[in-house]
C-alpha cells in the first residue's frame, strides 16, 4: 500500500486541472495514491484526471453532493498511513511532500503537517506569499487555532488523527469545514507549521469561498459550539481559543453585513473587539458614518486586497 494518499475532489474543474494534476508527477516523494472523487462534473474533468499513470484512482458520485460529504466518501477509498487534500485548481512544489513526510515519520506526536503558500488572483493577476515572517514551528491547539489561517491543500495528515474522530467533515458546512476539523484534531496532537510556501492558492471568481460568504460567521459559530461539545471545559481551558473563534465569528457576520449598509448591527458585533482586534476597531469607526460612506470605504479596501 502507499505511504501517502492524495484527495482530490473535483466539480467541473477542468480548467486548472492539468496543471495540478502535472504538479503531482513533479513530486520528488512518489510513494503515494491519487484519491479522484468526481463529484458528477459535466466538463472534461474526467477525460484529464484519467491521462495520469496508475496511481490514480478514479471515482465518481452518482449525483451531485456537499463538499464536505465529497470528501468523506473520498476519504472511504484511501488506504496511505498520511492523508493530503489537493484542490483541483492549487499547485505544489515538487518538495512539498518530501518535507511533510519527514516530520510525520519523526515524531509520532505530530498529527498534522502544513505549510506556507502563495495566493495567485485570477482576477486581478497578482501574487503573493500569504504569511511573509513565516518560521517553523510546533504548535499546539491554542496557537494553532489563535494564529493561523488554512490552506487546505498545503496539509499532510496522520489517519490515526482522523480515525480516532466521531466525523471528518462536517457535511452541512460549506465554508469553515476545514478549520473545524484541523481545530478537533489539533485539541489532541501537535502540529508542524513548515515556512515554505510550498502550495500555490489560486483566487479566481469560480471558487467556493467567494459563494458563500454569508455562511462564514454562521459556521464559525457552529465549530464554536462543536468544541464546546467535544470538550465541555474548554472555556476555562483555553480561554484565547474561545475569543479567537467568537471573534471570526462575529467580524466575519459584520464584513457581510457592512457591504450592505447594516451599521447598526456591525457596531454591535465589533463593539466587543475593538480592542482586540484593529479591524474591529476600524469597521466600527467605519460603521459610525452614513451607509453611503461605509459602504463606499469597505468596497474600496476589499477591491484593492488580494
């Protein structure tokens, strides 16, 4: 069986697929297995996955399915000691596994592995390194939670940290999935953060992220309350955690609710982190002027970030 299996869930992602899957031949690690969960595309998603060698095994749902629920079903098929998620349209560097499988195999504390990465805007055509003073580190759930944001596709996973869980994914989320997961896995093992930006991370008009923005803070909220579940102690435990989490929470549901001229309720869900945060602190500032102004100021901001 190989060492590593790679998830790759797909719908309709013809466009940047070639380019992906010609990214995984490039890996100088090659001991793995290529989990394609077709998640009933229309387009030639099926005829380009199929042009890669026998590593990749080939799925298909019979009708269309969460995301989430996708890569549950993919996650059935694998049979690696390490689980990796590769977006259809993200791109690797040729070390990326190499690296991640020396730190699993050298301490077996370490259920996760992730890295720094680039984020390529399709729309605007600029590129950058996301976390520019990036170091190595060993994290645990508190600073992993409190200070760090996910790429998906730049993680390397122990299956023992996932089969120890009740669930995966979370099927009904459609945006913070990832982070409730890696937040339930990281409550019990360590986790390497490498500072090289060994994924790019392609923005483009067609992404999820950009559909379902309205569901951010709701799910944040729900990850939130699954923790609490998980660990009815956690308030007391890891006080920062919960702060961290409400305020994504909270700031997340104002960055929605700002673009539609709603001030009131942004200043009543930034009021409480105006100092902790800067950008709550400057949303209600923004939020104290006419609809006119805010909206205008937060459009412009948003329009010039990547």
């Amino acid at each position: 069986m190989p060492k590593i299996s790679i998830i790759i869930n797909c719908h309709n992602g013809e466009e940047f697929l070639k380019e992906t899957l010609n990214a995984l031949e490039e890996q100088t690690y090659s001991d793995f297995e290529i989990i394609f969960y077709d998640n009933f595309s229309t387009d030639s998603s099926a005829k380009i996955a199929n042009t890669f060698d026998s590593r990749l095994k080939y799925y298909k749902s019979n009708d269309f399915i969460s995301l989430g629920a996708a890569r549950n079903k993919a996650l059935d098929f694998t049979t690696g000691d390490y689980i990796a998620f590769c977006d259809c349209d993200d791109i690797w560097d040729s070390e990326k596994l190499a690296k991640q499988v020396d730190e699993l195999d050298n301490d077996e504390t370490v259920g996760m592995v992730f890295t720094n990465f680039k984020r390529l805007n399709m729309i605007n055509g600029l590129i950058d390194i996301f976390d520019k003073k990036a170091e190595y580190k060993k994290l645990d759930f508190a600073e992993l939670v409190c200070n760090y944001s996910f790429c998906l596709s730049s993680f390397l996973i122990r299956r023992s940290a996932l089969s120890e869980l009740d669930h995966c994914f979370n099927e009904a989320f459609q945006y913070a999935e990832e982070f409730e997961l890696f937040s339930r896995i990281a409550y019990h093992w360590k986790t390497v953060y490498l500072p090289e930006p060994f994924v790019v991370y392609r923005i483009h008009k067609n992404m999820t992220t950009l559909k379902v923005e309205e569901r951010i803070g709701i799910e944040y909220g729900l990850a939130l309350d699954n923790l609490r579940k998980m660990s009815p102690d956690i308030d007391s435990l890891y006080p920062d955690v919960i702060k961290e989490i409400s305020f994504r929470r909270d700031f997340t549901k104002a960055k929605y609710l700002i673009k539609f001229g709603n001030n009131k309720m942004v200043r009543v869900l930034t009021r409480p982190y105006m100092f902790y945060n800067i950008r709550a602190f400057l949303f209600f500032i923004i939020a104290l002027g006419p609809k006119s102004f805010s909206t205008k100021i937060v459009s412009l901001f948003y329009k010039q970030r990547i």
